[in-house]
C-alpha cells in the first residue's frame, strides 16, 4: 500500500488492486505476466461461448423436431444448472472474508474464465508510475459497459453476414455452422407465433431448420447470461462508497481518495453505472420473460422460440417459465451484498440468509417437477447445489469468525475445511459437466460421426453401390419402427424411393469380447445366430417377405407393397 494515501488505501507502483478483496496484488513478472493472463482467460471464454453455441447449433439442427425432446432436454437444463453454480461460487468467494489462500488460489484460477471483474484489474499491471485506481476503475466501468454492445454486432457480422456466405470445404461440410443446414429468417417474430407440430415444421419431414437470425439471437442471448455476474459487479462497484470520521463526506471505496457523489464520480455513476445495471440486470431479463408471456403455449412449442431463448426457461414445467427470474434475483442480491455492505460478517449473513430461503422456495416451488427420472435429476442437482452453497457461505463465517486460530491451534481443522469446500464443489462441477456431456453426445446422435469410416466398407459390401450410412432421429418412424428422437443406425441403397427402398440396420465389425460395448437387450446390436426360415412369428398378410441378413445373422420381413422392415 501506498504510505501517503488515505487510510493506506492506494497501491504503489508495481502493485494492482483486486477489486474482489480489496487487497494490493504484486504484478509478478510486470507486464508481460498481466498480459498473458488477461490473453489466456480472454482465449478460454472465447472457447467455451464457441464450443457452447456450436452444441446448441447442432441440437437443433440435425433429426427431425420434437418439441417435447428440445423443452425438457436434461443437458440444455445441466448447463445453465453447472453456470449457475460456478458463477454463484464465484461470488460468494469474492466476498470481503478472510479465506485461507488455496480458496483465494483457486478463485484467481475461477474467475479467469467466469469474471471479467477480477481479470479486468490486471490492467493496472500494465499502467506506469502512481497508481490512480478512480481513473483505472473508470475506464474499465464504461469499456465494461460497452462491451456487451460489441459482442452485439460482432455476432451481428457473423450471423448475419459471414454465416450465409459461408463456403463450403472439400468435404462438403459448412465449418461456419458446424456442418448444419442452415437458412435465412427474420429477426423479428410475430408477436404469437403458430404452435409447432411434425406436420407444419419449416423442414421436410418434420425437420427444423435453424435461421442465421435464430442463432444470432441464441447468442446474444447466452452471452449476456455469461457476462451478468460480472457486469452486475462492476455496476455496482461505482455505489460503493464509505465515510470516514465526517459522515457527511463520502470516499469511493476502490479508490479513497475520490470524494463520491460529486465532479467525475457523479458522472460516471449516473452516466454509466445506473443505466448499465438498468439495461443489462432489468430491461433485458424483464424483455425476455415478456417475450416468453406474450408467446403463450408456443414458447414451449415452436422451435425459433425454444432455439432463441430456451436458456432462459427449459427444464422448467410450462407455469414456472419465469423460474429463471428468481435464480437471478439471488444473484442480484449475492452481487449487492458484496459491494455494497462493507463489514464482512454482515454480508455473509445476509448471503447465507438468501441462500436459505432460495432452498425453501425451489423446494415449496418444485419448478423442475418431480414426476419424470429426468425431472427428478435436475431437481437433485439444483438442491445440490444450493447445499454446497450454504456449505461455503458457513465456512466463511467460521474463517471470518476464526481467523486468527487458523494461523495457529485450528490450522489443521482450516485446512480440512478448505480442502472439504473445494473437493465438494470441484466434484460436483465435473460430475455434472460429465452428466451434461453424455445427454448432449445422446441427443446429438454423436454416433454418426464414428460409423463415417464403415461407409466404404458398405460399399464394398453391397457391389461397390452408394450406400448413405445415417444415424439420427431423422429414421425413426420411417422403417424401423424406432421412437422419435432416438439415435437409429441404418444404411440406405441410393437410386431406390423410401417406398420401394430396403433399408437394414447396420451392424459394426467384429470386435473382441474385451471390446465389444455391452448392448444389454438392445435388438439393434443383438448378434443372435442364423435361425432356421419361419422360426420368428409370420405377420399375418401376404405382402410380407422373410429375408435372410448375412450381416447381422438374422431374418427380417420385407412388406413389399410398403417398404416397411421389421425385425
């Protein structure tokens, strides 16, 4: 700290203040430690926004629409569980407690990919001479504010511009859209838009097509949900100002040398820090619930709805839409405390306080339902989380409480209780990211893309004919009798219509019992031995013909009049 200033408040040269804890933080290294931080949690969040979009895209984009499938989808409903979490984590770390440092250590690593607010500081590494951190906290207030507009007509380029004239490679895939089928939409939709059904989908045969203008909402969307916790942190830092001796006189807390509520403090708070809070915390949550209002029954059925804003309200039963509302008023209130409530122990009361009744009103609310395997999943995971919540703000209050045992006869029951949070916590994380990554890989079909390298095979097997090797939804009902939306693998001989083409289900090579995947009962990988004509059960009709499959060691029937196969 810097000997001369008020209360030792300001940092000297060399030295940066985290806006979480208050603290001055060595800038290791100078400038090019501060860089290539701010670089690599910069490239992470790219990354993960990218990796999330292309999921998205390509959920909605391959099989044939299902609007039951797309609302009550569990990974879409994971994500925003495992966000939720990491950001409301995040926060109750950044709160003004004494945590031991491997918890500090572990929020420094967090928040480089989860808050801006706290990376953001080190570009106070990169300033020379005495600090001024009113002017540093100034420039990053109105960059900060601004920079959800940016992302806007970044995406707005993308979407809407690059996407559509996207080239194709030599594969013929789309790298842009993630080798989805995409079209050209409007970005405005009706204020009630029709009610979705397989028959009047945009795409043949029940499929859905996404349009750029879809995805560019879906975007916009996701990042502002991404950005929140750190806008609203940032906003609010601006109010949060202190007396000193005179009541009367105020000093900004990030920087106590800059008076509030007067000159440029005044400025940029009513210039930049209320209407930031108002847009990004209000407007665009209470727009969006509005949106889903006036929608009607739709929201939960028509695809450009659920594509655009199913971050918002899926998993949630149909009345609980609005659900979403509450999950961010806690963090609203979890933000302010942090900011705006100066003694540590008061705002870990009124977090824990909050976290409380969040736990009663998921639990009296039950916004999930509990009817379903999957619905009572996602509602064991919310509790969860709330739990180790409440597990976390305790251990605050006890380090806040404690603080000076934990350097001395309470050192070793500290650490166990750090080493308990963050094993709990980093557990939970990955088990439900695991969770979140085997429905999505379910629902995706991602199958598809392992059998790619069995379509030569095919051909050799079937005289060197073109054969299309598919897995998805877009099989079900067709001619294997499989349920819609589940991952079919078939082959289809081409040159030949769907009435009068045979279609047969594709089995995989030979493989060693070691590494053959257990199917259980499945019939679409069963390997039974070749059975004698006439031993499954004849359909009683004329039109159906028993075939024998060298592939699979099984008879089949072919009805000739309709195309139809059963095994």
């Amino acid at each position: 700290f810097r000997n001369t200033s008020r209360l030792c408040h300001a940092c000297r040269g060399g030295f940066s203040r985290s806006a979480a804890r208050a603290q001055c933080t060595l800038c290791e290294d100078g400038v090019g430690a501060a860089s290539i931080l701010l670089l690599l949690g910069t490239l992470a969040v790219f990354l993960g926004f990218a990796a999330l979009v292309g999921m998205k895209l390509r959920s909605f984009g391959t099989g044939k629409f299902d609007n039951q499938r797309h609302r009550k989808a569990i990974h879409a409903t994971l994500k925003r569980i495992i966000l939720s979490h990491v950001q409301t984590f995040s926060l109750v770390l950044s709160l003004a407690v004494p945590w031991p440092k491997l918890m500090l250590d572990f929020l420094a690593v967090l928040s480089t990919v989860s808050a801006i607010s706290e990376n953001a500081n080190v570009i106070e590494c990169l300033m020379e001479g005495e600090m001024n951190h009113a002017q540093a906290y100034y420039s990053l207030l109105v960059a900060v504010a601004a920079l959800p507009l940016v992302f806007l007509c970044i995406l707005g380029l993308y979407w809407r511009l690059l996407a559509p004239c996207a080239v194709r490679c030599a594969c013929g895939v789309q790298v842009i859209t993630c080798g989805t089928k995409m079209k050209r939409g409007p970005l405005c939709l009706p204020a009630v838009v029709p009610v979705a059904t397989e028959t009047n989908s945009d795409g043949d045969d029940g499929h859905f097509t996404p349009s750029y203008a879809d995805m560019f909402a879906a975007s916009i969307t996701l990042c502002w949900y991404l950005m929140l916790p750190s806008l609203m942190r940032i906003g609010f830092g601006v109010f949060q100002c202190r007396g000193i001796g005179d009541p009367s006189v105020e000093y900004l807390v990030i920087d106590m040398q800059e008076v509030c509520w007067e000159g440029r403090h005044m400025a940029f708070a009513l210039g930049a820090g209320l209407p930031m809070l108002l847009l990004y915390a209000g407007l665009v949550p209470l727009g969006i619930m509005l949106r889903l209002h006036i929608a009607g029954p739709s929201r939960l059925t028509n695809p450009n709805l659920l594509l655009r804003y199913g971050l918002i309200h899926s998993g949630y039963r149909p009345e609980k839409y609005w659900f979403e509302l509450v999950v961010l008023i806690r963090k609203y209130i979890v933000v302010a405390a942090s900011t705006l409530i100066l003694s540590e122990a008061n705002q870990l009361q009124v977090v824990l306080a909050i976290i409380m009744i969040a736990l009663h009103v998921h639990d009296a609310n039950n916004p999930f339902g509990r009817t379903s395997p999957g619905e009572q999943l996602l509602h064991r995971y919310e509790m969860l989380s709330l739990l180790l919540l409440t597990f976390l703000v305790w251990s605050g209050l006890y380090f806040t409480s404690l603080s000076h045992l934990c350097e001395t006869t309470q050192k070793g029951w500290c650490m166990l209780l750090v080493i308990s949070v963050l094993i709990l916590n980093v557990g939970y994380m990955l088990f439900v990211t695991l969770n979140f990554c085997t429905e999505w890989s379910k629902r995706s079909c991602l199958g598809s893309m392992l059998l790619r390298p069995f379509r030569r095979q095919r051909q050799r097997q079937h005289g060197g004919k073109e054969v299309e090797i598919s897995v998805g939804s877009e099989q079900a009902g067709k001619a294997h009798d499989v349920a819609p939306g589940s991952c079919s693998v078939g082959i289809r001989m081409a040159g030949k219509s769907d009435d009068d083409n045979l279609s047969e289900m594709a089995e995989l090579p030979e493989a060693s019992d070691s590494d053959r995947p257990d199917m259980g009962n499945n019939p679409l990988f069963r390997k039974s031995e070749k059975p004698a004509l006439g031993q499954t059960e004849i359909p009683m009709s004329d039109d159906w013909e028993q075939i024998y499959d060298e592939n699979s060691g099984s008879y089949y029937w072919y009805n000739k009049e309709t195309g139809e196969s059963q095994w």
